[in-house]
C-alpha cells in the first residue's frame, strides 16, 4: 500500500558527502515514523537513523552520529539522509523504511517497520 524509493546512492572517496533521498507513494505521509538503515556484504542489516513522526525526535547509530543527518518533508512526502564525512566503512546498500505510529517514537530496531524501499547502494572508496 505504501511504496518507497530510494534515490541519491552512488560512488564517492573518502571524505566525501552524499545525499539519499526516499519518496513515498502515501499521501498521510505525516502518520509513519521513518528509519534509514543499511546492509554491507556478509554483514546484518543495521540502524543508521530514524526519525519520529512530527521530526521533533531522531535518533542515530553511534557510528555516523555527528557526521549523517536524516530530516523529513512531509508536504513532499519525501525523507533524506544527509551523509558527510564518509568512510569506506560507510559502504553498504542503504534501505529507507516506514512505520505507522501515533506517538513520537522512533524506532531502531528494522523488525518494527512495514514498509521498505528498494535500497540504493553506497560505495566509499579511494
């Protein structure tokens, strides 16, 4: 009922900043809590950022805090994630994910979300 798609992925040198960005096809964009996490190769899919439904509350893993940044724009029904600072431990496919909630929370465990995009692959190498 809900489709995400993920764009902005791609190839980029340590240090350097990328930009991914997830459009909805859900027109109360405003009732789902939304989440960004990522999979690297022979590696669990973990949580890199959520954000509760208003954008008052986010939340990010220990290991892109001060360096990614996720924000929401519900009137575009679009969520991005700022990405600077990249790592070549960085290098994943990266997946946007979306949960309807009534409250503030934010949600970092993947097991919670309904809905997930295609994933866009993000590459940081020399």
């Amino acid at each position: 009922q809900v489709q995400l798609v993920e764009s902005g992925g791609g190839l980029v040198q340590p240090g350097g900043s990328l930009r991914l960005s997830c459009a909805a096809a859900e027109i109360r964009f405003e009732n789902y809590a939304l989440g960004w996490f990522r999979q690297a190769p022979g590696k669990e899919r973990e949580f890199v950022a959520g954000i509760s439904r208003s954008g008052r509350n986010t939340e990010y893993a220990d290991s892109v805090k001060g360096r990614f940044t996720m924000s929401r724009d519900d009137a575009k029904a679009m969520v991005s994630l700022q990405m600077n600072s990249l790592e070549p431990e960085d290098t994943a496919v990266y997946y946007c994910a979306a949960t309807r909630n009534y409250n503030e929370n934010v949600y970092p465990d993947g097991r919670v979300y309904e809905y997930w995009g295609q994933g866009t692959q993000v590459t940081v190498s020399s």
